[in-house]
C-alpha cells in the first residue's frame, strides 16, 4: 500500500468517526442543554481540525509523487465539499446555542427587572413609613400648638357640604382657604374633610387610605362628582329662575330672595359665566311686583341693567329697599301705639267728666 493510499484510509477513518459525533447532534439539540450543546460542539470542531490537517498533509505527499495542480485542485474540492454537511451541523448547534443565550439572557433580565421592582417597592415603603412618622409627629406638634393657642382664637365654623352642586362652590372655597391650604399634615386635612360632608357623600370618600394619597384621591372624586363647572353653572342658573314671585312688600321675603339672587350671581361672576344669562334680568325684577317701582325708580336706563347692577354695590340697592319698607313698618306701628294713647287718654278724660 502507497503512502497516498494509508493517508487516504486514515482520513476516511477520521471522517467515519465525525459522522458518528454528527448523527448525535440531534439527540444533543433536543436536550437543550447548553453545557452538553457547547461539549458536542467543541467535539465536532476538533475532529474537523484533524482532518483539515490531514488534507494539508495529503496534499504535501501528492506533490511530492508529483501529481499535478489540476489534479491536487479537483481532489481539495471534492473534499471540501463533502466536509460541507459538518460545517452545517456546527452551524445549528451555533445557532440553538445562541438560542438559548437570549433565551437565558432575557430570563435574567426579566428577574433583575423584578428584582428592581421588589426594590422600589420596599424603598417606597420605607419612605412612606418615613413621610407617616413625619406626619404623626407634625400632627403631634401642630395639636399642642392649636391646644395651646385654642383659648385665644374663636372657633372657625364651617357649613357641611349637602351634596349638591349649588352647595359646592361655597363649600369648597371656604374649605380650600381655611383648611386645604393650611399648614396641617394632609391626614388631618382628610379627617376635615370627612367631617365636614354629609354622610351620602362620605359614602364615595370612606373607602380610601388614610394616607397623603388618599386625600388627594378623595378631592379629585368630589371634584369630579360635584365640582364641575358645567354641572355648578347650571345648579345657580336654575336657582336664579326658580326665585319665586313675590308680589308684597315684606321685607323678610325680599330678603330672602336677595341672598340666594346675590348668593348664585357672585357665583357665576366668578366662574366667567354670568354674562350668559343677563338676558333674565327683567325676568327677574318682574318677580318682585312689591318693590319693583322702587326698584327702578332711580334709574331710567334700568330696561339695560345686567345682574352686578340688580344685585348692586356691596348689595346696597335691595338693602336700602329692605331697611325703607321695615321703616314705613316700624313708623306704622309707632303711629298705632300713639292713636291708642290718645285714645285711652281721651276715654280717661271722658270718665272723670262724667263722674262730676
């Protein structure tokens, strides 16, 4: 046997053992273990660089037995080619590999992520503790304070919210300025705010935390339940046309019907809505049939009035009403007492004359 011939035996033995480590690559890839994935792998590259060598080698002996270029060219490429279903195999085991990185990869990054999160939470946890203690030792010191302060100041009195729309714009604006924007820890400005609304619409706010976020929640949902400007708007608007007809001229009834006209108007003047219904002006005055005379009597323009002049500066004009007609009251009773002196007196005089 030629040295080309045992050189050519010992490479079909290498390839015949590559083909085994090949066949197996099926079995390896549907385990889908890295660790026995990269060993098999490493296997099948050490038996490809052994043959390479010894094609390298091959062709150094057929050159020496001075076998031609086009002959030493035709064998290399027929190699090559039958090497080529390895290089294949090397490439899928490469690439499940690779699978299994990302795969691997985005599982960790999926737990450092919830790992993080876990983080955050117990980090946002402390601080909340932290902001509590805050607020229950400012709570301490705010109550010691008011204690200390309390026989001093009056005690500030606030209406309870009734639930109502045309309720809200008075309740919210005295409780915004004496309580919201105060310096008292939100808990305590939660504890006003249950206090200070009915039960029904405590009903919507008693569910939530008794924390800084809960009171912020518990605002929004009465602000967005009772607070918007559409629904506020209309509430005043009907209460200015359901005043009622007041054809007399008692002051108590004119009174009456001044503070909610004044109560609404102020209102929507200071919600920029008043000038849509100044066209109920004259609907207005004409409800008040007892004073309506002297109403307008000042004023000859009185047809152009809107709302601010009806309600008038400082509500002067149904003021000066009220306090003209509780006069002519007042000088009418005064007016009786003395005709029932002057009466008693002369039936006195009468008796004595008679009595002579």
């Amino acid at each position: 046997m030629t040295t080309l011939d045992q050189f050519e035996k010992k490479i079909i033995i290498k390839t015949k053992t590559l083909d085994f480590a090949v066949q197996d690559k099926d079995r390896i890839i549907a385990r889908n273990k890295e660790n026995e994935l990269k060993k098999h792998l490493q296997l099948i590259q050490k038996r490809l660089d052994e043959i390479h060598e010894l094609k390298y080698e091959f062709q150094e002996i057929m050159i020496e037995n001075e076998k031609t270029g086009d002959e030493i060219g035709e064998w290399s490429n027929k190699f090559n080619e039958d090497l080529l279903k390895y290089d294949e195999a090397v490439g899928e085991i490469q690439e499940k590999i690779e699978v299994i990185n990302k795969s691997s990869e985005a599982a960790n990054q999926e737990m450092e992520k919830n790992m993080e999160e876990r983080r955050l939470e117990k980090k946002l946890g402390m601080q909340k503790a932290e902001e509590r203690k805050k607020e229950d030792l400012l709570l301490g010191k705010v109550n010691s304070s008011c204690n200390s302060v309390q026989a001093k100041l009056p005690k500030l009195v606030i209406s309870k919210f009734d639930g109502s729309h045309f309720d809200w714009f008075r309740f919210w604006n005295q409780f915004e300025t004496e309580i919201d924007k105060s310096n008292l820890p939100n808990v305590s400005k939660f504890s006003y705010l249950k206090e200070l609304v009915i039960p029904r619409v405590r009903t919507a706010i008693d569910g939530l935390p008794f924390t800084s976020e809960g009171y912020t929640r518990a605002k929004n949902i009465l602000e967005s339940k009772y607070g918007k400007p559409s629904e506020v708007c209309n509430a005043h608007v009907q209460s200015i046309m359901s005043l009622p007809h007041i054809s007399s001229s008692s002051p108590y009834k004119i009174h009456e019907f001044s503070l909610k006209l004044q109560s609404s108007v102020q209102a929507l003047e200071t919600m920029g809505k008043l000038r849509e219904i100044n066209g109920y002006v004259r609907l207005t005055i004409d409800k008040l049939q007892g004073i309506r005379a002297d109403l307008v009597r000042t004023d000859d323009s009185w047809k152009e009035w809107k709302f601010p002049q009806l309600v008038g500066p400082r509500e002067t004009r149904f003021l000066c009403l009220i306090q003209n007609h509780q006069i002519e009251v007042i000088v009418t009773i005064v007016d009786l007492i003395k005709l029932r002196k002057i009466r008693k007196l002369a039936f006195t005089v009468k008796s004595q004359t008679t009595a002579h």
